[in-house]
C-alpha cells in the first residue's frame, strides 16, 4: 500500500495560498502534475499513491467509503473530479497571467483511462491557464496499455512526450519486479509512438533488481537504444519498506540488492548511453539532444512552480507546499462538496529553499552556483574537487558539477555541500 502522508498544517478549505507564496510569481515558470492514481495491478517494488480495483474497493477510511457510495473515485468520473481541481487552481491562483509551460500526467497508470479523459484534463488546464506555444505535455504510460489508436488520439489532442514504463528487457528481471508487459512490447511502443507523431520518446529503466547480471543490465540498455527513443531514464531499484519486494527479500526469496552492483550498472549505463550519443543532464536521465530533456522535472530541478492535482499529489508555489488527501474516493468527495482536497501544507523558510536548491541543482549536469554554498560548504567543495568528484574547471568558473565519480558518489557530496 502507499507509504504515509509527511505532517504538515490545515489546507483552508478554499485552497487560499499566503500572499508571500504570490510574490513574484510571474516570473517563475508555471507547471501542472496530474495525478492518475490507478493500476491494474501493483508492481512489487510500488509504494507510490496508486490503487488497483481490490485496493479501491477495501476503501480507506469513513470518507473514503463515503465518497465510493456515491460512486466517486471510480476510473469513469475521475477526468471530472480533477477538472474540478484545476478550476479550484485558477480560483486560488487568481489574476496569476502565466499559461502552463508544462503538463506531466504520471501515476498510477494514465493510459488505463480513455485517452478521450486525459485529454479532457489537458483541455481544462488549456482553458483555464492556457498554454505556452511550447508547452511540453506528457503522459506515462505501461506497454501494454495503449494502442496505436490510442496514442494517435493523445496525439491529435496535444500531447508531445511520451514516456513508456520499460523497467527491463529481460523476462526474470521483470517477474521479480512484478511487471505485465511482456519483453519486446516497449520497443515495439516508441514505434507506434513514432508512427503517431511524438517526436520526444522516453523510455524507464531500472537497475540492480535481484537476479539481474551485468549482460542483463547491457541487453536491457541495448534494447532500448535500438528502440530509437530521444531520452532514457535509468533508476536504481529501491526496496521500499512495506512493498511486495521487501517482504520477499526479508523471507529469503531473493537476494537484497547490492549497491556495488548498482554502481558497476550505473558506470555501464553511462559509457553505453554516451557511446550511443546521449548525454547525462541530470543524474538519472540522459537526452540525445537537449531538445530531448524532460522540462516538467526541470521545473521541479530549480524551484520552479507547479500545481499537483489528483489525489496524494504535491503542490509548489512560490515556497509553499502542499499535498492532497489520498484516496481517490475522499479526494473526488472534497472536491464535490466544494472544499480543496488539500490535506496539509508546510511553507519553507529561506534557508529551506536554499538548501533544497543545492540538493536538487547538484544533480544536474550544470551544476549548483558555489554563491549557494556557506564558507563551510564551500570548503568542502574544494575537497571535493581534490577527491575528484566535483569537475575542476567547472569549479574555478564558479559552479559545482558533478564528476562521472561524483554521480557514483552524489548523496554524499550532497551531504557535505548542505552541512
């Protein structure tokens, strides 16, 4: 089941930002996430906010089986439920003149709903937001959940990137991480992806599942270059506690992870991907040009704004953050009685902000200004470019980039920079 909500304050029911969250606001750039928070069935190394039927129907909680008598939270009304949020959004964000630079669908498995819902959610953000000329609009999606009519629909309705759920290309690999597609489906994706009209393709990969050698990891990487996708994010596989694979790593069913292994898997991933002409702009994703990168999550990369709709999803403006309820049933219930489905929200302090801008900027290939750091942090950057895992040159012209080392090593550099 989902991991537990963070603590936080009241959300007031009208969904009412501080005015310090407002200011300056047009001159951040604007993003909305739009959770769909159902699957068909539950990957076991999951705990993100999604649900399965069997989960929907065990509910959650007296609102939760409030809001399922009355048939909210299903699959059929959930396009109606968030475009009642993103009307909440324009409510709270008031005269705000900036259109949606980015929409990023995730889940949860957007494309179980009709490809006609999702575009109906992206329609409300286009009606009342509007959109940049170039706004980038994304949508997840399992290899097994769209057709090429599917994705011609989503193509026609203005979606621009699509990102496919590949994980592995080896059949025993994704046995044990529970996934149902079957190998060879998510390349045959990108082409019908391709053939639709999506020039910006992006394919998942997760390494260091237990059971998964070295020329597993290089057949998966190959499989997906051969794909011919113009971006590929590759993850290391955390056990999360409380999930499918936890349990069966702690039973002895299979071996934990090795995070020696997941180095070596880190370390081929970048010469095969550099090799095939990609680049690495963020720790975990490499683009085959730059017009390839994912600008939803640069957004979240450097502080930008974005608004989080749909159930569990996180919310940012301008230093305040929030995040809603979480079961499907309670959120469409909220939403329908006229309240912000808002279940708790914390406003950062300057030092927050500035902290969380070295963790996330550090990840990135353009590096963390060194005027972020105090005198401590700076002194431990200078060790860090001794150590070889900050980029020397990069260093002297006044930024801290991560070394090829330094990737290997990134939560510890992290570490050092923010103490």
């Amino acid at each position: 089941m989902p991991s537990a909500p963070p603590d936080g304050e009241p959300v007031p029911a009208s969904g009412a930002l501080p005015p310090s969250a407002l200011r300056g606001a047009a001159d951040r750039p604007l993003g909305f996430y739009l959770h769909v928070p159902y699957c068909a069935t539950r990957c076991g190394y999951c705990d993100f906010n999604t649900y399965t039927p069997s989960e929907l129907r065990s509910g959650q909680g007296a609102a939760a089986a409030a809001g399922a008598a009355s048939g909210t939270g299903s699959r059929e009304s959930y396009a109606a439920a968030l475009t009642e949020e993103i009307r909440l959004a324009r409510k709270v964000l008031g005269d705000d003149p900036r259109p949606a630079r980015t929409v990023f669908f995730g889940g949860g498995t957007p494309t179980l709903l009709p490809a006609g819902d999702l575009v109906r959610m992206l329609d409300a953000v286009r009606q009342e937001f509007g959109l940049a000329p170039d706004a980038e609009i994304t949508t997840e999606a399992n290899p097994e959940s769209v057709t090429p009519a599917y994705l011609a629909a989503l193509r026609r309705g203005g979606f621009t990137r699509i990102s496919f759920g590949m994980q592995s290309a080896r059949a025993h690999v994704l046995r044990v991480l529970d996934r149902a597609h079957t190998p060879g489906r998510p390349e045959e994706c990108v082409a019908e992806a391709r053939a639709a009209g999506f020039e910006h393709i992006n394919l998942d990969l997760i390494y260091g599942t237990p059971g998964e050698s070295d020329d597993d990891w290089r057949a998966s990487l190959e499989a997906a270059l051969s794909a011919g996708p113009d971006h590929i994010s590759a993850y290391s596989l955390i056990v999360e506690e409380g999930t499918r694979l936890a349990r069966r790593i702690r039973r002895g069913e299979i071996p934990p992870t090795d995070e020696d292994q997941h180095a070596d898997r880190y370390l081929i991933a970048e010469e095969m991907l550099s090799a095939a002409g990609f680049s690495w702009y963020e720790v975990s994703n490499w683009a085959a040009s730059p017009a390839g990168r994912c600008l939803h999550n640069d957004l979240y990369w450097r502080d930008a704004d974005w608004w989080g709709a749909g159930p569990g999803a996180h919310s940012h403006v301008g230093g305040t953050r929030w995040w809603n309820v979480r079961h499907p049933a309670a959120y469409a219930a909220a939403l329908a009685a006229g309240r912000s489905p808002g279940a708790g929200r914390e406003t950062l302090t300057a030092e927050d902000r500035r902290i969380e801008r070295i963790m996330l900027r550090l990840r990135l290939s353009d590096g963390c200004p060194l005027t972020l750091l105090t005198p401590a942090a700076r002194r431990a950057a200078r060790q860090a470019v001794a150590d070889g895992l900050l980029d020397p040159a990069r260093h002297a012209a006044g930024q801290a980039v991560l070394t090829l080392r330094g990737r290997l090593l990134a939560d510890a550099v992290i570490r050092d920079l923010t103490d």
